[in-house]
C-alpha cells in the first residue's frame, strides 16, 4: 500500500537523521507530520473512494518534498 511504503520512508529518514547525531530540523519534523496526517487521511477512506486517488497524489508530493528538504540540510 502507498500509505504504508511512505510511512516507512518517513520513518527510515527520522531514524536516520537521529542516527546521525543532528537531530532533524523543524521543518523536516513538520513536513514528516504532514504525510503522517496524510496517511491517516487516506487509511480513514475506503480504497474505492473517489479522493484517496487525491490524497495518494499528494502523499507522493509530500514525500518528494521532505526528501529535498533532507538533502537541503
């Protein structure tokens, strides 16, 4: 599932930062609540819904964005 495999993204890139001894900047930490809210979002609708299709979009852009902010740092 979409939702899950960025979840674990998200999580592998908190880890990581952590792991690092920087901790993760503020807006690494707000963008990875975002797709945390996001993924709540779309496993709250059933998968035939016509917005999880949306959601998922977003997700996906949500993803990309915290994966350049990560590589910003």
């Amino acid at each position: 599932m979409v939702a899950q495999s960025a979840l674990a993204v998200v999580d592998g890139i908190l880890e990581k930062a952590n792991s690092s001894g920087a901790p993760p900047c503020n807006a690494v930490r707000m963008q990875a609540a975002c797709i945390r809210a996001l993924i709540d979002e779309v496993e709250c609708h059933p998968a035939s819904s016509g917005i999880v299709g949306s959601l998922q979009e977003q997700l996906g852009d949500e993803v990309n964005r915290l994966m350049e902010l990560v590589r910003m740092r």
